[in-house]
C-alpha cells in the first residue's frame, strides 16, 4: 500500500508517535488524536513521551512537520436543550514553530495564538468562549469555569458582551460563530462520526510536505 493520508487514532506512546512523525517526514499527510485539553499541552504531551536526551531533537521534528492543533470542548447549552462545542485552533505558524522547538519558549504559544486570530484564523478557547458567551449559548459561569486561563479567564471579555446582542441571537436561534471555529468544525465531522474524537481531545495533522 502507498496512501498518501494516514489517519492513526490517538498518540498515546513513544512508538506511535515516533511512526507518525516519521510518516510526516516522508511527505505523508497524518490525522491523529490525542487526549490533552489545548494545543500547548498538546506540545507539551508529544514530547514529554521521549527520553530526556531525545527530547530537543523531538521538538525540532515537531516544529517541522505540525500542521494545526484543533482542540474541543463540550459544553452545555444556556437553555439546557444540549451542549455546544468550543475550538481552539493553533496553525503552526513561524512564531508557533520557534515556540514549539524551543522549550522555554513554550508557554508563551497561548498568547500567539490569540494574537494570530485576524491574520492566521487561529483562536483560544478563551475567545471562543467569548464568542459563545454573547451569543447566548452558554451562560458565564460555564464560560468562565471552562476557561483555559482559569475561572476569570474570560471574564472581562464576557462582561463586555450586551445583553441586547445575547436576546437577539436567542430570538433568532442562531450562534454568532467565529470562521475559524466553523472551519475546525467542519473538519471534526469526519473524525466525531467514526468515533475518533471525544469530548476532550485534540487532534493535530502532521505533514512536512504542506
């Protein structure tokens, strides 16, 4: 066989992963699932699986060969009728890569990916939880208890929004969803309906030759 898309199911050791970063390298194009809560843990969980000894010569793999980390949670509804999904999307930007081949520089891939939204499309689950907040989708304290900053992480931003925006997307039914959350979205449809993706997990694509 000689596929050109590998889908592995979920990263959970050094073998797997080392294969589908080897994969990568060879130009093929990898989906794969892994059970952190946002793209940096993401990172952070990829290499923690190597020695000590392998682990910068790992970063550098990662750097070079990550595509995009699409992150989810779900939530429930503010009118209770269900849940909604909130996404983070890290694109693997210049910055991004220098982020992930650096470990000191590491931490600091949160703050690029909220300032990456207009140019790469990129957004945290605190923007986007944000956005879910003013849309009358979820209430505050569901927002602010699934912050990744912690339960005042997106406290000012939800304060901000006017309770006139949130009755008119309640009358009208509708979410006020950012591109970059329906563009994740439609490319978890395939991964949620064979039971790939759970309520926690991220998924990352990997191809040196994209």
């Amino acid at each position: 066989q000689d596929p050109d898309v590998i889908l592995v199911g979920e990263m959970r050791d050094r073998a797997t992963i080392d294969i589908a970063l080897k994969a990568a390298e060879t130009g093929h194009l990898v989906f794969s699932t892994v059970h952190t809560t946002d793209a940096q843990r993401t990172i952070a969980r990829l290499v923690s699986v190597f020695d000590p000894n392998e682990q910068a010569a790992t970063r550098l793999r990662l750097a070079e060969s990550l595509r995009a980390v699409i992150s989810q949670r779900l939530l429930p509804r503010a009118d209770g009728t269900g849940r909604v999904v909130a996404v983070e999307v890290m694109r693997n930007t210049a910055t991004v890569a220098e982020c992930i081949a650096d470990a000191e520089k590491t931490g600091e891939v949160r703050d690029h990916i909220a300032a990456g939204r207009i140019q790469y499309g990129m957004q945290t689950f605190d923007q986007h939880l944000t956005e879910l907040y003013r849309g009358g989708l979820v209430t505050m304290e569901v927002a602010m208890a699934a912050a990744t900053s912690g339960p005042g992480g997106c406290r000012h931003g939800c304060r901000a929004g006017s309770s006139a925006s949130r009755r008119r997307a309640a009358v009208q039914g509708r979410a006020l969803r950012s591109r970059p959350a329906q563009d994740a979205l439609r490319s978890l449809r395939p991964l949620v309906a064979h039971g790939r993706v759970g309520p926690g997990s991220s998924w990352s694509g990997l191809s040196a030759g994209c």
